[in-house]
C-alpha cells in the first residue's frame, strides 16, 4: 500500500514537471510567429500516435459506452478547450500571472470532491494548500502585475482551471473501471479532432527546429504527462494529485530561468521552498492515514 501511493506521488510530480516545460515549449513556438490554434492542433497532432501506440501494445478489454462518451467529453473539454483557453489567456498575461491563475485548480478539485464525493477537507489540505500557494504568491511575482486592461486573459486562464478541474474529477472515476493508457488514447483523439478541425492551415512548421520543438511540446509536455497523470490519480485521487501538481508553476519558473535567461531572485526561491513544504505536508499526512488503515 505505502508503495502504491509512493508511486502516486512520484508519477504525479513527474507529470507535473514535464506539463510544466509547455509554456517554454510555447514560448519559442510563439517566437517563431506560430499562432495558438497552430500550437495546439500540432501538439496533439503529433501526441496521438504515441497514445494509440501504447494502447496498441497493452490493449485491454472493451469500453462501455457511457465510459467513452465521458472520455470523449473529458477530451474535448478537460484537454481542447482548457488548453486552448490557456493558449490565448497568454496572449494578455504575462507567464507569472497565468500560472498563478491557471493553478487555482487544486482548491477547485478540493471543493468540488467534498461537494460531490464527500471527501473530507481536513487542517492538513488546508494547511497544505495555504502554503503551496503563499509560495506560489511569492514564487511568481504576483504582485508585480495587474488584471488591468487584462480582465479576459484572467477570465480565459480562470476558465481553464475551472474546466481542468472538472477533468480531474472524470478521470478519477473512470479510473476505477478503465486504465489509465485507454483514458489518455480516447480522450485525446477527442482534443485532436476538435484541435486540427478549428486549425486555419495558414502556418505549416519548416525547418528541423521548429519540428523538434513541437515534437518536445508533443512528447515531453503531452504523451509523458498525461499518461502519468492518469497513472498517478488512479493510485491517490484526484485532491491529492491536484496539490502535488502545484510544483508546475515553480518548475515552469526554473526552467524559464535557465532556457530564456529569466532570472529568479531570492523571494522567488523562498516561494519555491514553501511549494515543496506543502507537498511534503500533505503527502507525509496522507501516508499516515494510508498506513493507519491498513
């Protein structure tokens, strides 16, 4: 059992940390004048073989149809439209800011798995989450910015949270009836469909740069991290995947400093330490309670 939820939480912060190079993936895409909707329909272009290919490999039994529905819905709006919706909130906030608004979806899945599941809201995940986000504040600078004249980005970043919230909870359920490989191929033929079907086919990727950095985007921050993520909720839940999950914003922060030459200061480390403060809290206090059980 300590091993299983171990595991959880390693494959969680794996998922975590490869989701969290998109936004320099994005960025030198961006720099190469790529449009959002380009960046998305070729991400999930290129991601799809790989999916299918694994599920290829470890094929099992046959899906419901009320479970592929779910993960046809969950594709389309847990991955195309909070992706996308992430994709332009970036055109009008800066990185530090999105990712803060982005990564309000813990406390969103917190809330909605007590409303829905029942699932206690105990002084750990409160303490937890209290101090993965003052490190959040101070990791990323909030306070250096505004919302003004920025209010649809904010609100097309909180959008994406609210939606990436509602996927987590869909995948916790189908988890218990279907692997984790058959969520991720099904739901992300449906992301790829609705992905290529909005692309405007005015920018086709040149160059052996360009390729690799949409392979990388493809790879590294879609396959990697969405394969492990769905492993890693079916082993711990949803509420503790999501707050595991809030390394993401420091490791985008890290990497950003040391592939765009982005500087960190020394308020930005103390935020980085209090993040991984509130992980070990409430990983060390869900081990106890596992372990108690058992």
């Amino acid at each position: 059992m300590k091993n299983r939820i171990f595991a959880g939480y390693l494959l969680v912060a794996i998922s975590s940390v490869t989701f969290a190079a998109k936004g320099i993936f994005a960025k030198l895409l961006y720099g190469y004048g790529i449009d959002p909707i380009t960046v998305q329909a070729f991400r999930f272009a290129i991601a799809l073989p790989f999916f299918w290919g694994l599920l290829f490999v470890y094929q099992t039994e046959r899906v419901g149809t009320g479970d592929l529905a779910i993960m046809l819905l969950s594709g389309f709006f847990g991955f195309y439209l909070s992706s996308l919706a992430d994709f332009y909130g970036l055109l009008y906030l800066d990185a530090s800011l999105e990712r803060t608004i982005l990564y309000a979806y813990p406390t969103i899945v917190v809330i909605l798995t007590a409303l829905f599941f029942k699932e206690k809201i105990g002084g750990g995940k409160i303490a937890a989450l209290g101090l993965t986000y003052i490190g959040l504040i101070l990791s990323l600078k909030i306070f250096s910015g505004n919302l003004n004249g920025h209010l649809l980005g904010a609100g097309l970043v909180f959008f994406a949270a609210i939606v990436s919230a509602g996927s987590y909870l869909l995948t916790e359920a189908l988890g218990k009836r279907v692997s984790a490989v058959k969520i991720s191929a099904y739901s992300t033929t449906a992301c790829a469909v609705a992905s290529i079907g909005t692309w405007h086919g005015t920018f086709m990727p040149h160059g052996p740069k360009v390729w690799g950095i949409f392979f990388l985007l493809a790879f590294v921050s879609t396959f990697i991290p969405l394969i492990t993520l769905a492993m890693g909720i079916k082993r711990i839940g949803a509420g503790r995947a999501a707050i595991v999950s809030c390394v993401g914003p420091v490791a985008t922060a890290f990497m950003a400093a040391i592939f765009l030459g982005e500087e960190m200061d020394a308020m930005q480390i103390v935020g980085m330490a209090l993040v991984i403060a509130g992980v070990v809290v409430i990983s060390y206090k869900d081990n106890k309670v596992q372990a108690e059980e058992v």
